[in-house]
C-alpha cells in the first residue's frame, strides 16, 4: 500500500511524504502505483519549476518513498497544485480502494 502523509501548520502544507508500492499488480504493470508516481514527481517538478518557494526533497532511487517539505511556507501557486495533486490522489483513492492507497492529514 502506498501511505501518503500530507502535514500541515496553521490550515498550510508543510511537508508531502508518500511511501510504500500499491501492490495492485505485478512490477511494471501496476498503474495505480504509476499514477500516483506520475502525478505527485509531476507536481513537484512544477513547484520547481513555476514557484520560488524554497523546499527540501528525497527519493528513494528504487522508488517507494517520495517527501517534500516546506520550512518557509508555500505560494499561492505552490498551494493550487498541491491542492491539484491531493484531488488526484483522493480520486485515485476512490476508484482502487483503501487497499492500494491511504491518504492521511495530520496538524503538527
């Protein structure tokens, strides 16, 4: 199961931590782990590159475990794809089940 972490401060993202493989198919032909792939390197590539903010981030190189975290707060552009990704993942989360996904929010 892929478990994403999505931290926030005061109602604002300030770190995305996603780990673990779905487990819904096969290596190489599991498309709900290639969706979440695509969409959350997506959105953090598009921070990188269509924001200033300032973040920290790490991958595992065999994949499994993504984070990103913000120490100085996030743009508006930075929350409106965050925001972008979190409805993709939900949607993913809908249509495969609990069982291949967990999305958690939690204050700290």
């Amino acid at each position: 199961m892929i478990s994403v972490v999505i931290s926030k401060h005061n109602n604002e993202i300030v770190n995305v931590s996603l780990d673990g493989h779905a487990g819904y198919a096969d290596h190489g032909q599991d498309i709900v782990c290639a969706a979440v792939s695509v969409l959350v390197i997506n959105t953090f590539n598009s921070i990188e590159q269509f924001t200033d903010d300032a973040f920290s981030s790490e991958a595992a190189e065999d994949g499994g475990y993504m984070t990103m975290a913000f120490p100085d707060g996030i743009s508006d552009k930075s929350k409106l794809l965050l925001d972008s990704m979190i409805l993709g993942l939900d949607e993913i989360q809908k249509q495969y089940g609990d069982e291949y996904i967990s999305l958690q929010y939690k204050e700290v």
